[in-house]
C-alpha cells in the first residue's frame, strides 16, 4: 500500500474513533450520574484526559454537552433533549397510527405507510403491508420528498424557501411520468396544498400509485403524512376517489390521536 494510501487509512480510522468515543462520552451519562468530571470519564471510559477535554469541547460546540460554571462539571446539553423529544413524537406517531394503519389496509388491500420529512428526503416511519406481493418502502428507507406523494403532502406546507431548497438538489427524473421543470413542480405544489391529497402516478417508480394525505399535531402543524400504495394494475385510476377519501379519513383519526 502506497504511503498516501496509508496516511488516508489512518486518518479515517482516527475520525471514526473520535466519533465513538464522542458517542461513548454521551452514553456515560445516566439519571444516577447528570454530571462528570473530565477525570473520571477518562478513567471510566480509558480515553485520556487531553482526548476527552477535546472531545467535550466538541461536543459543547454543537450543543451536546455543557460545562457548569460553579461545579466544573459535565452535563448532557439541550441539542440531546431536542433529540430525545424528536424520538419522542416519533414514537407517539407511530403508536398512534399502527391502528389507523391497519383498518386502512383493511379497507383499501394496498400497502398504508407513514413518513416523515427529512430536508429534501421523506423517511417511513410505520408500515402496514398489503398481501400484494408488492415491494414497496420499508420502515426507515428514504425516498425523495418531491416525486413522492408524502413527500408532496409534506412540502405542500412548507414555506417557499424550503421549496427551493428542494428544487435547487435537482429534480432527477426517475420516470417518464416525473415533474422535473421546477415551475409545473411549484405549481403542483400549490394545488396539493389546496386539495389536501397528493397522487404520485409512476413519478418515483414505473407501475407504482400512491395517495397520501397530512397529519397535524396538537398544535395543528402538520408533521408527517399518511399513504396507501399500489401497482397501478390493482390500484385503478377509478379507485383513487374513494382511495383519498379513505387516506384522508386516517390522516384525520391519526391527528386527532396526536390531540388536533
């Protein structure tokens, strides 16, 4: 292996042991022990001093760790509480729509999802498979947000400049069916928001509909959306009217869950 080769090797094995034990570091923390001495994480965590001094101060730079002034010591910082409240929600939603999700693949025989959105990227959270031998999204993939039918539900409520965030990754047409010129994209934008659905007709993948509908929280922000998929065999163009009743329904029951 080539010196430069090995210098690159080297550099990134060092990056990824900062990042474990920067993670290492945050773990230590418990509800019996909120705050540590630089001392005794280097002892418990076999780090040295001078490591885990850097490592804090990284970590205090991003928010995830803080110094008292008075007592010296370490505490976890309020970006980790923010985190730990996203996980939070999430974990509502999706217990909130197991059912609702279940009763729509009831009623439909397609696939119901629920996704989040993540910059330009929707996320599944929770799914409910169709009997369909169907490969759809699982829980945790991502899909881009603007050729989705959740991911429009999703930008539909977001302000312009987020809608140019989006167009300005690229609007990569990934079918013959997907809207690629950002001014029609916009325009289709505005009349999601103004029906309350979105349909992705083969925007995403060829033979694939969707129809997703928004979920609101208690403060009435819509934080994620709800979605039946299909082959557009079994997912008929004459469906799709009652097929967004139903998806707006669950959207509807899955909000007031969450206390809209």
């Amino acid at each position: 292996m080539k010196p430069d080769a090995n210098r690159k090797r080297s550099s990134e094995e060092y990056l990824l042991s900062s990042v474990r034990n920067a993670l290492r570091i945050l773990r230590s923390f418990s509800e019996d022990e909120t705050e540590k001495r630089v001392s005794k994480l280097a002892v418990e965590l076999g780090i040295g001093k001078s490591t885990v001094s850097r490592l804090l101060a990284t970590l205090e730079s991003e928010g995830f760790a803080r110094r008292d002034p008075e007592s010296q010591k370490w505490q976890l910082g309020l970006t980790v509480l923010s985190l730990g409240g996203i996980v939070k929600r999430q974990l509502q939603l999706t217990k909130e729509s197991r059912p609702v999700l279940m009763k729509l693949v009831k009623q439909t025989g397609e696939s119901a999802h629920v996704a989040i959105l993540e910059e330009a990227d929707v996320i599944y959270i929770e799914q409910m498979e169709s009997p369909h031998p169907l490969r759809l999204p699982h829980v945790g993939k991502r899909n881009p947000a603007f050729c989705t039918s959740t991911g429009k539900v999703l930008l539909a409520h977001k302000k312009e400049e987020y809608l140019e965030m989006v167009i300005s990754k690229g609007l990569t047409p990934f079918t013959e069916h997907t809207i690629t010129d950002p001014i029609k994209f916009l325009e289709h934008i505005k009349q999601v928001r103004e029906q309350k659905y979105a349909v992705s007709i083969e925007e995403l993948t060829p033979g694939v509909i969707s129809v997703a509908a928004p979920i609101r929280n208690y403060t009435g922000r819509v934080v994620a959306a709800v979605s039946i998929a299909g082959t557009t065999e079994g997912f008929q163009h004459y469906k799709i009217n009652d097929y967004k009743i139903k998806v707006m329904e669950a959207a509807k029951e899955i909000s007031e869950n969450l206390g809209y």
